[in-house]
C-alpha cells in the first residue's frame, strides 16, 4: 500500500514567502506521490495556472528521479531531500541527493528535439533547462534549484 506523503511547513526568514521540506528514500515509486507533495505546497497562496503546475510537475519530477537514480543510485536508505520556497512571483524547488555528485558541464548538451529523441543520457536536463527560468547547481553536484517564475 503507498504512504501518504507531505511536505512539512518550515519557518521562512521572508515575509511573503512559504518554505516546504520533504524527505523521503530512493524508491522510484514515491516520485509520483512527492511531485502532487510539491504541487500541492505551490497553491499556497493561490492555484497554479495550468502551465505553472506542467511545467512544475515535470522539473520537479525529473530532478527527484535523477537524485535518486543517479545521485543515490537506487538505494533505498539513501535520502533525498525536497525543498521548496514559493512567492507569489516564483517557485523554486531544491532537490538534494546524498551521493557523491556529478558535473552538470560533463553531460551531453541537447540543442533540440531530435537530439533528445535519440540522447543516451541528459534527457531530463534538457527539459528542466527548457522549462525553467534559472537552473543551478552546487559545486559537488549533488544539490539542484530549479526556478519558475509564475505567470
């Protein structure tokens, strides 16, 4: 039987701004239930346009499969980490692996949809590239931000 997942409120140093954190283990079948987790911390503290909650769902969906695939590589009592602050401009949402990290430069750029169709690997950053407005990484490689802006 799945859990239930949800995000906890943490206190922001802004006003203005809501601060979520979810933690859970390396299993592939929980991406699904934590991408609504995030989604459903993001209508604070009005709904999603429907683009915003596509564009939101996929990053976020992309960025927790890759850390827990290639960051933690599958195992399960490895953590990762879902961080999320939203505003009424923006949405960002951090995402935190526990392994040894990577270097973003070292993967394969994809100029287009043809390239993607046919990439071995960094399909999931192309579309993370493609549908955020700022994409960052930490000097290991195991931490993500993915900034949207809301329209």
């Amino acid at each position: 039987m799945s859990q239930q997942l949800a995000a906890a409120r943490v206190p922001s140093p802004e006003p203005g701004r809501a601060r979520f954190r979810l933690v859970l283990p390396s299993e592939l079948g929980l991406v699904g239930e934590a991408v609504e987790a995030v989604v459903t911390c993001c209508e604070l503290p009005d709904a999603l346009a429907q683009r915003d909650r596509f564009r939101l769902r996929t990053v976020s969906a992309e960025a927790i499969a890759n850390a827990m695939c290639y960051g933690n590589c599958e195992d399960p009592e490895r953590m990762v980490t879902i961080d999320v602050e939203v505003s009424i401009a923006a949405i960002t949402v951090q995402v935190t692996d526990e392994g040894a990290g990577f270097d973003p430069a070292s993967v394969p750029e994809i100029v287009d949809e043809q390239d993607c169709h046919e990439a071995i690997a960094g399909r999931g950053l192309f579309m993370i590239r493609h549908l955020a407005e700022q994409v960052r990484f930490n000097r290991q490689g195991n931490i993500i931000w993915v900034t949207l802006t809301r329209c």
